[in-house]
C-alpha cells in the first residue's frame, strides 16, 4: 500500500538539477506545489470521478518529465515560477520535436503534461492543455480523441432542447401542476410557496441551449465557454467574433461561423438573459445559478447528462467538453476540408501560422448545416 505521504526518495517531487537552481525558500514552495500534484497523481489522476490513480512507474516517469518542463520553464521567464501555460507546453513541445530524442520520448513527455493540465482542470480551475501533435510511440500510439459522430451530434442538439425543460403549465392537472411546482422550488432554491409563473419560463429557457448548440459549432474549449462574452456575439451575421485578448491561446482575433439554428438559439437567449438579475452589469454571456462562469467539471457533468436524454452510451468513454470540440474537426475535415476546421477551431499549425481567415465564413456554415 501507498503512503499517506508520497516520500521524496519514492517519486522525483524534487531532482538535483531542480534543487541546483532554486533558492532554499523557492524549493520550500516547489516542494509542497510539487507535492500536492503527486499525490494527486497517486488517487485521483487516472480517472478524478472513481477516484483511481495512476501506477506507481507512470507517476514516477511524469514526475521526471514534468521537473524537467519546469526548469525549462525558468530558464524562459529567467526565474523561478510555478505559474506553467499551455504556450510553454506547446513551445516545450515544438523544440523537444526537433531533437534526436525518440518518438517514444515525445509521446510519454506529451502524455506527462497532459497529466499535468488535467491536474490544474480538475483542482486549480484551469483548463486542460489540448496539443497541437500527436507523436505515435512504438506501442503504435494512443487511439484517436473521444468526439462525437456526425449522429451524436444531432441527438445532442436535440437533447439540449429537452435539458432542463417541464410540461406547459396550461397541459397539466391541478395535481401535476403541484408536483412540478415542487420540482422548480428544490431547482431554484426557493419555498414552493414562491415560486411563480417566471420560474415556470424559466425553467424552459435557452441558456442550456445556446451555450451548448455555439460549442458545436464553435467548439469551444471549456475556457472559452467560461470566457464567453456578450460582445462575441454577432447574431445579424451569424457569428462569433473573438478578440485576441478573450481567445485561449491568445493568438489572435477570430471570425467562427455559426449556424442559422444556433444564432437563432443565442438571439432568443440573449433575450430572456436582460430578465435575471445575476446579470446585471456583467458581460459573461453564460453564469450558473450561483452567478458563475461554466468551468470543465460542470461541462462535463452537462455533457454526460445530455448524452443519458439522448441515448448515447458512455460506457468505455472518457467523455468532457472537447468531445464536442474535437467532432467539429473530425466532421468538419470531412465536410469541406482542413483548413476550414483550423479556422473554425482557431487551432495553431506547426507548419503555418494562420494570420488569416482564408475560409469564407458562408462555406463553413454550408458545412455546420450539412453537420447537424
């Protein structure tokens, strides 16, 4: 059995190299930093919601390979930080690309990073680190990324149209009426004495709907859906416009096609959202009912439930957010060709970096419609 307290010599939470370049008080903190990343590698990074870890060699080799991502880190911000972004791992990545180092050696290093991300998504609010590469190993390399199919996606725009959703006040008896009731005072958070004809609107809203149809045309990251602003929103067009400073890899501004179904969705949405109050003064174009920004764990949570409405297995999947992300790309390649799924992503290309939207936005919202 484990340890309560993973233990230096056990696992590398700290090299030689690393406590050669650190001060005594820096290495205190990277310490402990490093310390709560290991263990929760140990019981939780392999699956957070069974909480499963990894195998004692796998937390030994990404704690290696993550040490080493750190000091390269510092030799670029000329110091010590534990502040590691998802434009050091793609740099990282990039030059480790044109060493002599076997694919293998790339491969498991990516894998240790995204371990890495995953660990920030699920305990420091931030955002899981999609690559730019994939490296295939000599094992033959990982299977593709979880998406959804072209079907699925048409279930799952149907099943946010049933998420959330109650009968029409008027269909029901006195009895059903009581019932229902009951169910919008437990969902709002309010005496079932109080609630009222407005609950009952609400309760058949649009939010769940236009955040969910924009991130299948979209596909936005979960920080990009935390991000989400009102002033992205062009509903006459039928797009997004994401400006440099709102955009997850901050590469640049961005045109996204949406479709005529979905910026119906967000024009609705945009709407009903002037009547809550939670909005008052703030631009986020989506809040939970706490008056929060959507982050990966709720998306996920949402994304699984639309998957239960809709009639798609889970089982053997690791379902989140960029499952709708990464079915733009799959079906968008599919449908038009790849440099229309980079516009539409954003996505940043080793070979050329894309200044330019060279895709018309109209042909690309031909494909979302062919899509579903």
């Amino acid at each position: 059995m484990f340890p309560v307290t993973p233990q230096p010599d056990e696992f590398a939470i700290t090299t030689q190299q690393s406590r050669e370049a650190l001060s005594e008080k820096e290495l205190t903190d990277y310490r402990s930093h490093r310390l709560e990343f290991i263990r929760w590698l140990l019981y939780l990074g392999k699956d957070p919601e069974m909480a499963e870890g990894y195998s004692r060699d796998t937390i030994q080799k990404t704690a290696y390979r993550t040490d080493q991502f750190y000091r390269w880190v510092w030799g670029q911000e000329g110091g010590y930080t534990t502040t590691l972004t998802h434009d050091h791992a793609d740099a990282f990545m990039t030059e480790l690309l044109y060493t002599d180092t076997s694919a293998t050696h790339k491969s498991n290093t990516q894998k240790a990073l995204q371990r890495y991300f995953k660990w920030l998504s699920h305990e420091k609010n931030g955002d899981e680190w999609e690559p730019d590469r994939s490296f295939s190993n000599s094992s033959g390399g990982s299977g593709p990324r979880e998406y959804l199919t072209i079907e699925e996606r048409k279930k799952i725009r149907e099943a946010a149209l049933k998420y959330g959703s109650i009968p029409h006040y008027s269909s029901l008896s006195p009895e059903e009426r009581d019932r229902w009731k009951g169910h919008l005072a437990q969902r709002f958070g309010k005496p079932k004495s109080e609630v009222t004809p407005e609950d009952w609107e609400r309760a058949n809203g649009w939010k769940f709907t236009s955040m969910v149809w924009t991130s299948l045309d979209a596909g936005l990251r979960p920080i990009e859906v935390e991000r989400a602003k009102v002033s992205w929103v062009d509903v006459e067009n039928r797009v997004l416009r994401i400006p440099k400073e709102d955009s997850a890899k901050n590469e640049g501004n961005w045109v996204v096609s949406l479709t005529d179904r979905t910026g119906e969705g967000l024009e609705r949405w945009l709407e009903e959202r002037k009547q809550y109050d939670r909005y008052e003064g703030r631009d986020e174009l989506w809040l939970t009912r706490e008056g929060n920004p959507y982050q990966s764990q709720s998306l996920r949570r949402l994304l699984k439930k639309l998957c239960e409405i809709a009639g798609i297995p889970t089982e053997n999947r690791k379902m989140s957010w960029y499952a709708c992300r990464h079915s733009v790309g799959t079906a968008m390649t599919h449908e038009r060709d790849l440099a229309a799924a980079k516009a539409q992503l954003r996505h940043k290309s080793e070979q050329t970096t894309m200044k330019y939207d060279n895709v018309p936005v109209e042909h690309r919202r031909d494909a979302l419609e062919r899509m579903g």
